[in-house]
C-alpha cells in the first residue's frame, strides 16, 4: 500500500516511521517520493500510520508548551 503525505506532515515522517515500527515490528515501511510504501494492506493499516504521523506532528508542535510548563514547576 502507498501512502502520500501532505508536504504538511513531511518534517514529522522520519520520527513517525520509527514510532510506526515498533508499534507494528512486521510491518515493513519504505519512503518513495512523496509517500510511503507499507508492505500490508487494509484500512486499520492506513488509520494506523496515518494516526501515528498526526500523533508525532502533535508532539512536535507541542514540545516548546510542555517545556515552559515544566520549567514553571521546577
């Protein structure tokens, strides 16, 4: 299965593919171009990874909030 990626979600795929895989170690997982190629199929495969590189793109943005906040408790 491929799956395009929005340019918007780019800058997160390397760090969601790394969540992807131990999320689901038999699963093999290739970038191609603009998208990536899942050796699976299936619609819960889709959510899934598409899940993943929403959660990581979340995490990333959020990482400068979640730094103050601990910083105002220490």
């Amino acid at each position: 299965m491929i799956i395009k990626v929005q340019p918007v979600f780019a800058p997160y795929l390397d760090e969601a593919i790394v969540r992807f895989s131990y999320l689901h170690p038999g699963v093999e997982i290739a970038i191609e171009g603009d998208g990536v190629s899942l050796d699976g199929d299936g619609p819960e495969l889709l959510a899934a990874f598409q899940h993943t590189l929403y959660r990581q793109k979340i995490y990333r943005e959020t990482e400068g909030i979640r730094l103050r906040m601990l910083e105002s408790l220490l």
